[in-house]
C-alpha cells in the first residue's frame, strides 16, 4: 500500500480546506486554523511535510499571525492561495516572496495545485537524504522552538536578510552565532553567491592582509603564485567575519579602509579591486561594550554596528526544552528514546554554561549510555532533581508569564525603549503591549510616557 505524504493546509476558512481536493487519497491531511490551539503539534519527523497557506481572507495583522506559524510549524515547502488582486498589496507579495515556493490564485484548479504540490514533493525528497548532516540542519536546530524567545530572534533575522547593511550577531559560546549567520545568507538576495568565513581568533597578525585580501606572486617569501584573498573570494555574496572581537587594533585598522571604501589592494600590488560583499560579524559580547573597554575601535564598530541580532542562551529558552531535546535525539540517532517530565526538570535546573552544544553533546551521551529507553538525568551528566512540591511556581501559566515577561523586556531592549517598534517586533498592537506591561506590572519606559497606546493606526482588510 503506497505511503501517503504528508500535508499541511493553514487555512482559517474552512471553505477553502482540501476537504474536496480530489488528491485527498494520496495525502495525509492536516488541517490547521492559526487562530486555534491545535489538537497536536506537528513533530519534526523524518518525512517532512509540504504545505498549503491560505492568505484569501487574512487581514496584515492576521498575516502577521501566520507568518509565526510558518516559522514554527516543521514543513518544508509552502504554497500559498490568494485572490487576484491580493497581489496588488505590497505585504501580500512580501510574504509570499519570503516564505513559499509558489502561488496559486482563486478559483482554484485542483489538478494544477495536486501537480505543484507533487513536485514541491518530489524537490522536498532530493534534499533529504543529507539535510540533517549539513549546516541547514544545525540551523533548523538552533533556530526554532516555540519560546518568544527565540522566535522574535527568527523574525528579526529574517527582516535584517532582507537588507544589505552588514549585522552584528552576538551570544555566549554554544548559541549559534554562525548558523545565524548563515540563516541571513540564505534568505537574502545574496543566497546563490559564495559565503565565506574567516576565524578571525586564528587569523595571525602578520598574515592579515594577504589572508583578508590576497597577494601577487613573489609578494614576499615564498609567494611562488598569486592567490585570492578571503574577501575577494566572497564577491557578490557573504563575508562573515566570525569572532570578530578576538581582532586586535592593529588587525581592525587593517580592515577598516575595506568598510569604508568596499575596496582591496592584494599584498605587493598598486591596483584597488572593488569587492561587493556582505558583511556579518559574529562575537561573544556587544561590540559597543568593547569599544567602551577600549578593545575594539569605535570607527570600525560604526562601520559594523548598524544592525545587531543578541541570540538567547538556552537558560532563556527552557520553554524550547522539549523540542530542542527531541530534535537532539534525532540527529543523535536516538528516536526511540524518552525523556520524562522529571528528566526535563532536572535539565531546567541546569544553567546550560555551553548552551545548544553542551545539549547536543550531553543528549549524545544518553544516548550511549542509556541502560532504557527513559532517559534519566544521571545520562545526561545530570543530578537527579525531585519535582517541586509546591507546584504554584510550575504550571504552564506561570511558563507563559516568564515567557511573556522575557518577549517585553528583550523587544523594548532591541527596539531602545521604543513602544511602537517593541509591539511591530512582537507583532502585537501597541494597545496590547500596554496591556502586557499592565498585566505583568512592567514599568512602561520613561520615554515614551508620553504616548498613548490609543493612538495606533488600524490594518485595512486584503480580501
């Protein structure tokens, strides 16, 4: 009996599910309406499904619901439905640019959507027989999860892809730095040119200039043939310069003429080469706080800083917990195995010093060192942790709160105590952020005391 694939039709109109469509024998349907709680999450599994997305009857704030779900929802591949003239509306084309392979208009013909569908299908099963060994699978990892957290990092990501201004991208070791940085190249315009990084910690000082920008034969010593430097290399795409706060000064002045002007002069050469790349920074702390120290010079940073994405350590994610765990298990070969509520607690008590690699690592071990297939803290390298017994501190509404306490206080941090941008972040109005200060007894920011949270613009209907 042929295995049915499996889809997924988002549609908050019920009219326009595949309740009809005339393919159904082949698909394992389901249905999603992203104003509802669903009965059960989709897991990420092994045959990952593609998608239908209806747009027909959203509003752009409606739109703006859906696009989280399709940064969190596990398919592959989406198609979107729309009416003809949705397609005049500026936001419709944006996201249908950003987030699905094709479109179809209404009325719908079914048998040009089942054969779109099939081949979005056919695509999907060329990828995946190595997705999971390749970086876009560490980035899957390290980028989802249900906590705000981590998906207001995604959205802003995304937006940022979507310019050509270099991003700083900064969090503890273990965090993901470079898998950001590669999620931006894939979702900018620049995602079919090269992506090139330089170690900048093992990038010796008296190699800079040849390594960044290349050299001409018999330069110096040994020079026997000309060669490209790391930048030039990078032409028309991406240049990630990761750990760029372990450069020294003298290496920043090096570069510097670089960020200002976008040219090279390869080492025993007189000609400027006009270089277009991308630039993406990664570090371990803000640059702003180095150049206070006095480590990192301010013209540089100035070059570098415009756009900054901080990346949550897993001790602000603890609400991504099951999903990163299961998601570890599978890369881990570990499918099989388990872990309990009183595992995961004893995981929420750990601080995480290593963040997502320390996890990937310690679920590893579990693996290997299971004697069953519950998972017990001892495997990970844990101490066993008693499941509190005053529970008033341990419930799914108190999770929400700390989630919800976490959303307000990074969004009004990125934004710079900026209301109206904190709740565009979020994607919520301004009267609800208001709402959410309010509820959570947060102290609304000084400079912006003066503005009414009744004030805000209202979305027009798209249908």
């Amino acid at each position: 009996m042929e295995q049915k694939r499996p889809l997924v039709w988002l549609s908050a109109d019920s009219d326009h599910c595949a309740t009809h469509l005339p393919i159904h024998k082949h698909w394992q349907l389901t249905r999603i309406n992203p104003f509802q709680i669903p009965t059960a999450m989709l897991r990420a599994g092994t045959r990952k499904p593609v998608g239908v997305c209806d747009l027909t009857s959203l509003t752009p704030s409606q739109l703006d619901n859906t696009r989280q779900w399709l940064e969190w929802l596990p398919v592959r591949s989406w198609l979107a439905l729309v009416k003809q003239r949705q397609l005049d509306h500026p936001e419709v084309r944006r996201f249908i640019e950003q987030y699905c392979q094709d479109y179809h208009t209404l009325p719908l013909d079914w048998q040009r959507l089942a054969n779109s569908l099939g081949h979005m299908w056919g695509m999907s099963l060329l990828e995946h027989s190595h997705v999971e060994t390749t970086r876009a699978g560490y980035q899957e990892f390290v980028l989802n999860g249900p906590s705000q957290a981590i998906r207001a990092t995604r959205s802003l990501l995304r937006r940022f892809a979507a310019t050509d201004e270099p991003i700083v991208i900064y969090g503890e070791s273990g965090t993901g730095r470079e898998a950001a940085a590669e999620f931006v190249h894939l979702h900018s315009e620049r995602k079919q040119q090269p992506l090139v990084y330089v170690n900048c910690a093992a990038l010796p000082a008296s190699l800079t200039q040849s390594e960044l920008f290349g050299h001409e034969r018999g330069a110096f010593t040994h020079a026997l043939k000309a060669r490209k430097g790391r930048i030039e290399s990078a032409h028309g795409g991406t240049l990630v310069l990761s750990g760029a706060d372990e450069l020294s000064l003298e290496q920043q002045s090096v570069i510097l003429r670089f960020l200002e002007e976008g040219k090279i002069e390869p080492v025993g050469s007189s000609r400027a080469i006009d270089v277009d790349v991308r630039i993406i920074a990664t570090c371990t702390a803000p640059l702003e706080r180095l150049v206070k120290q006095g480590s990192f010079r301010d013209d540089v940073f100035y070059r570098l800083g415009n756009l900054t994405v901080p990346l949550p350590p897993m001790r602000k994610r603890l609400e991504d917990l099951p999903y990163l765990v299961q998601r570890a298990l599978e890369a881990a070969g570990g499918e099989v195995y388990r872990v309990d509520n009183a595992t995961l607690f004893a995981m929420a008590q750990h601080n995480w010093p290593g963040n997502l690699r320390e996890l990937q690592n310690r679920v590893s071990q579990a693996v290997l060192l299971a004697r069953s297939l519950q998972i017990q803290p001892e495997d990970l390298g844990l101490l066993k942790s008693t499941l509190p017994t005053n529970t008033e501190h341990f419930t799914l509404d108190a999770f929400r709160a700390r989630a919800d306490q976490e959303a307000i206080t990074t969004s009004l941090s990125l934004t710079r105590h900026n209301i109206s941008a904190a709740a565009r972040l979020l994607k919520i109005s301004r009267v609800s952020f208001y709402r959410l200060l309010e509820k959570h007894k947060l102290q609304p920011p000084s400079t912006n005391a003066t503005t009414s949270p009744s004030s805000g613009k209202g979305n027009g209907d798209l249908s």
